[in-house]
C-alpha cells in the first residue's frame, strides 16, 4: 500500500491511500530487496528508493519530499509504503 500526506493550512493533515495491492495473498516469498519510484512532474517529483533487507523485517519505509505548494513556497509530503501479504494458500 501506498499512502500520501500531507499538512494543511489549518495544522491538520490529510492522507490518501494511493495504490493498494489488489492481491490479498502472495504468489512468492519476499525476496532481500525492496525497490520502488514515486514520480509527480506537476510537482516536479522522482524519487527512486531501494532497501536491501535481507531478513525481511522491514514493515514500512517513510519518504518525505519538499516539493513546491503554487505560492512561491514549498511544503513537505510524506509517502508511506508498507504492506506485506501472507502467503499463498497452496
């Protein structure tokens, strides 16, 4: 799952899931390696992260961007990639 944040001017923040798996098991173990992108061109954003974790005790990884608010300022957004699937039932 991937999830967005961000602050809002009255101090609260809002969060949007994404992307959500639509699997709800998985088709092969984990493997020691985590890699995804995140991209917006409206904002100028492209970020590439990998992890290796070879005993997969990763759960969630946070990634937080500046990125320009339209006012001449820019405010930061938080990504939060986290998920893992239990295994296949065979």
């Amino acid at each position: 799952m991937v999830k967005v944040t961000r602050s809002l001017a009255t101090g609260r923040q809002s969060t949007m899931t994404l992307f959500r798996n639509p699997l709800d098991r998985r088709e092969a173990p984990p493997g020691e390696r985590i890699r995804t992108g995140i991209s917006s061109p409206a904002q100028g954003l492209d970020v590439e992260v990998a992890i290796t974790d070879p005993e997969a005790v990763v759960t969630r990884i946070r990634v937080a961007c500046r990125v320009p608010d339209g006012k001449g300022a820019t405010e930061e957004v938080e990504f939060l990639l986290k998920g893992s699937l239990p295994p296949s039932g065979s």
